[in-house]
C-alpha cells in the first residue's frame, strides 16, 4: 500500500508570493522510495495523496520587523505615519534594532519631506505606487509585497467565510487544497499548517495517520528603497513615466542590463550573511521578476539565467508582460551531465516596441578554436585550449523599432539597432582571456557595423573593473601598450598590442552622471561616481569584493543618453548587509539607460 515516511519544507521561513512545496517522501506499493506525486486523477493501486493548507489564526493582530522580517515586531516609527511612509516599514523589533538601522531609515523620512516640498501634496509620494503624473519612481510596484495576482492554491476559496477547525483557542481557516501553496497578504504575521494523508481511491476516505507541517510565521517580501529615473539633460531632474509606468518620451527607448545570480553560484557558504530564505530560488525568483517587471525597460539584458529558469519561468512570466525572449546558454555544464545546470545570456525585449530581425551567437569556445588552430603548432594547442576555453558566450541581436524615430536625419527610414549582451570570464587570472573576449566580441560587431548603419549597445557583466585593459578597449577603442594586464600572456594572443583597438565610437552610459550640471540629484550621483574613470563606485558588493564589474556601452554618434537609474550608495544597502540580502536579490545591481535615437551617417 502507498505510505508516507516524511515530510519536509525546504524553506525556513514562508514569505507572500513565494510558493511552498513540500518535499513528499513515499513508499510505494512495490517498497520502492519516491517523491513523486499521486494525484486523484492518477491513484496508484487505488491509492493517492490529499493535501490541505490552513491559515492558523488568532484574534492578536501581530506586526513584523521592517528589518528582520522573521521577528515579531515591538516599536512603530512615528514619523514614518506622520509622514505617510508605508506602514510596514515603520516597525523594529527592539529599540537596538530601531538605533541600528537608523542611519538607512532617515532616508526614508528625506525623501518623503523632499516629496512633500516638491510636489505640494502629501499623497504624492516616493513610496508604494505609481501615480498617473509619474514621480519618477520606476520600481514603486516592488513596494507592495501584499499585491500578488492570480495565485493558485487549490480547488477552494483562497479566503472562506467560516472556520474550518477551531482549537486551543486558534482558528484554523483552509486555505489550499494543493501541494503547492503561495502565501497571500492575508497570512502575514499567521503559521501555516501543511497536511497530507493517502486516500483509499474508492472510498474517498483517508487512510493511515496524517502528517503535518507547522511554518513559521508568514512574512512578507521585503521590499528594497525605490530607485529613480534620473534624466541627464538639463530639461528635468527626473525621467517622466506614463500611467503604466512606462517611460513617455516618444522616439525613446530604455535598456536594462542586470546579472541575476544564477542558483547553481548561489551557495550557501559564498553568502553566508544572506538568510537561507532568501537565498533560496523560490524567494529569489519572484523577488527579481518584481524588481525587473518594476523598472519597465524596452529591452532587457540578463546574465546568469539558467537554462530550465530561462525555459520555465523567465520566458513565460516576462511574455505575460508583452516581452519576447532570446536566450544563448554556455556552451558546457557546469556541472557534469546536467544540463540544467547551465547558465547563459537572455535578452527580451517589447513586442510592441520592438521586432527581431536578426540573431548572432558567439561561443567564444569556438573562437578559441579557430584561434589556436590558425597560430599555434599542434604541441601547444591542447595548454592554450585548457586556458582559452572556458565557456563563455555573447547573445547578438538586431531588432527593429516601432516608434517614430524623431530627430533623425530621416525620420521615414527603417530604424534598427543592435544588442549585444554578454557575460565574460570570471577568473582574476585570466586578464589575457577576459581580454580576449571582448576583442573577439567587438570585432564580431565591426562586421555588423560595416554592413549596416546600426546603432549599438554593449551590456554586460564584463568581469573588468574600470582602468583595466578590457574597460579600456571597451572605453577608449584601444589599449596603451604598456598597459599592465599586457603583461600576462603567455600564449601571446595579445600580440602586437597594437592590434587590440576597434573602430565603434562606444561610451559608457553612466558616464553621464560626470557630465551633469548641477543639482541636488546631480550632486547625489556624482558622489556614488569614480572620479578618475566616470563610472560608478560599485555594481557589485558583497562581503569579499566591492567594485564595478557591469557596464551599458552605447555608440555615441548614434544614440543619446536622455535618463540613467539612480546608484545605489552604502546607505541605500544597510551598513552591515552585502549582497545578496533579503532586499536585493542578486550579488549586482540592475542597470537602466534611456536613449534617444539620433542616427546619421558615418564618416
């Protein structure tokens, strides 16, 4: 007969919008052990599983700390209510708590006084929503966490009249009749109990003992500070959004590039000061697809999405948002024999901005390939092939523009554009095969330019801080000579230097933020900038490495940057959190640029 031998969560703690599923583990009629479900529409040997889900309640309303969300909370921040701040974020767990995280809550108080004295009016705020004027907040969405649609947790009514349970003075209201359950906003602050049991097919009676799980208390999604649209003209302080929140200049377009963390780099001991929960896939998928849906972009460039995610859930969930999908994965496993395991480049992109015209994969493996059978002698190929190939890829695609395109020279022509996304190596000991890399990736998109008058964008995690020979040639189209990275070469791929020089007029778009005026915002940009290279202080942090890493590359006698996603400062990441943290999802920070087409001809 079929039987239940355990039951187990693997998520400590339940979070709003993120599902739970239970690891079910059975043995079945021939005592073999499986975790695979028996469902009434499938019973095995007349036997299947039922599950229910209850909501158990108590009359006591319970708060939760704004910033350790598995506390109950026991102070309320009143300014934040006189201020109008979003209520969950006004409460702390102890008066240490509260002192703590003072440094990062005031900001809270700042901006909403800023609002009120800009705007007038105290409803109009930086925190919760989008409005229909635009206050240039372009990821307010993420702020309500209690805001999930169409959650499906069974075949019963997600919030029943009457109790279904009443004991030890606490109401017990059934919530899901399926394996899997999402929490809502209406369990925050409530356990949960799971409970599953074989039912004998015929009777529909149960059979055996019933076993259970207890969560802890729901929690909901923490939700990081808003970041803003930022325009770089001397026009506005702030980008404009339409009532979707989309952004309304016409002849405009945005570009998001963001590296996700792929879960198979997600480990436990790399992030060690980031919670279980909120290391786990479950949490961190929903808490990025809100983040990435929250900024609205035309075009989107992610790094380190894995192949099954790509396929299971980036793709569809981003196409119910009017997105279409490419995707190029690495060209090995990274771990052997599973190809799920892979991780590569996705780019999306609006279906009604945009049509896809063309698509180049670049496997830099077989670069390396061709590279070592057109220079070196058979001896040598096998050392230079473990050294150059190591997997990496860029996705290349060419899409063409439904918007008018104002400002050309000829508003009727055909408007394309190209971009390319990539992710190159990691390894700090490889300056010569990052280097590489990118050279490859760059002449592969002379070829493009020569054949077409296309503007470009360049996005990526390029694993290259600024001053290094890879920012360099991305940066200034070549390389001095007596660059140090020159030094390492052993397979002399980088010889003579003066080959490593390309001829696309690329500028980075934060670079920007140093050319603005002045300007509180301006002012406040300028300080999360590098001075000595004009790009931004971090687009990485975490306990090990603080730096820039990820770049938006634009040709600038082409396009035009209108408006920039405002930094991230140490204040706005909590002083004793790196990433990834409960807030933020991954271990860098997402990218936004929105540009203007000016395309002219080419000298």
């Amino acid at each position: 007969m079929l039987s239940v031998i355990r039951v187990h969560l693997p998520s400590d703690i339940p979070i709003v919008g993120c599902e739970l599923t239970p690891y079910v583990l059975l043995r079945r009629p021939d005592k073999t052990i499986s975790n695979d479900d028996v469902s009434d529409f499938a019973p095995l040997d007349g036997y299947f599983l039922r599950y229910k889900w209850y909501r158990v309640q108590s009359d006591r309303k319970i708060a939760v700390c704004s910033v350790h969300p598995s506390e109950q909370a026991t102070l309320q921040c009143l300014g934040c209510v006189k201020t109008k701040i979003p209520v969950a974020k006004s409460y702390h767990c102890s008066p240490k708590c509260f002192s703590d995280a003072w440094q990062h809550h005031r900001i809270l108080h700042d901006r909403a006084a800023s609002a009120v004295n800009e705007n007038g009016n105290e409803d109009e705020e930086l925190f919760g929503r989008f409005n229909s004027s635009g206050s240039g907040n372009i990821s307010a969405s993420l702020s309500s966490s209690g805001s999930i649609p169409s959650l499906a947790n069974g075949s019963v009514s997600l919030y029943p009249a009457a109790a279904t349970q009443r004991a030890g003075g606490e109401t017990l209201f059934e919530v899901g009749r399926s394996k899997t359950y999402t929490p809502t906003a209406e369990d925050i602050g409530h356990v949960l109990k799971f409970e599953c049991v074989v039912v004998d097919a015929g009777t529909k009676l149960p059979v055996g003992h019933v076993s259970t799980i207890v969560t802890s208390r729901v929690i909901p999604a923490p939700s990081p500070s808003p970041r803003r649209l930022i325009s770089v003209s001397a026009n506005d302080l702030m980008g404009h959004l339409d009532a979707d929140g989309r952004i309304s200049s016409s002849g405009t377009f945005s570009v998001l590039s963001y590296n996700i963390l792929s879960d198979i780099y997600a480990a436990s001991e790399l992030y060690s000061y980031c919670p279980s929960w909120a290391l786990s896939w479950p949490y961190r998928r929903q808490n990025l697809l809100r983040e990435i849906v929250g900024y609205c972009a035309d075009i989107i460039c992610l790094q380190e999405v894995q192949s099954d995610h790509f396929e299971e859930f980036f793709a569809p969930e981003l196409e119910k948002h009017g997105y279409l999908a490419l995707y190029k994965r690495k060209t090995n496993e990274v771990y052997s024999g599973n190809f799920s395991a892979i991780d590569g480049c996705a780019t999306f992109f609006r279906r009604d901005r945009f049509s896809h015209v063309k698509k180049y994969e670049v496997e830099f493996n077989k670069a390396a390939q061709s590279l070592t059978d057109a220079l070196l002698p058979s001896a040598q190929k096998k050392s230079a092939l473990s050294r150059l190939v190591k997997d990496n890829v860029a996705l290349i695609a060419v899409l063409e523009a439904k918007f008018s395109n104002q400002g050309g020279d000829n508003p009727g022509k055909r408007q394309l554009l190209c971009v390319a996304n990539t992710h190159v190596n990691v390894s700090h000991d490889l300056k010569d095969v990052k280097l590489w890399q990118i050279h490859t990736l760059l002449k592969g998109l002379e070829k493009i330019a020569a054949s077409a008058d296309i503007p470009m964008l360049v996005c990526g995690d390029f694993n290259s801080v600024p001053g290094s020979a890879p920012h360099a040639l991305l940066a200034e189209g070549k390389v001095d000579p007596m660059h140090p990275d020159l030094v390492v070469d052993p397979l002399n791929i980088l010889r003579p230097p003066g080959k490593l020089a390309h001829q696309l007029p690329l500028v980075s778009a934060y670079s920007s933020f140093a050319r603005m005026g002045v300007g509180p915002a301006s002012e406040q940009q300028k300080k999360r900038m590098d001075p000595t290279t004009n790009e931004p202080l971090f687009t990485s942090c975490t306990r090990d490495f603080i730096g820039t890493l990820d770049y938006i590359f634009y040709t600038a006698d082409s396009l035009t940057v209108e408006s920039l996603l405002e930094l991230l400062d140490e204040e706005s990441l909590r002083k004793d959190t790196a990433l990834p943290s409960p807030e933020w999802s991954s271990d860098h920070i997402a990218l936004l640029a929105e540009f203007r087409c000016n395309p002219r001809p080419r000298r």
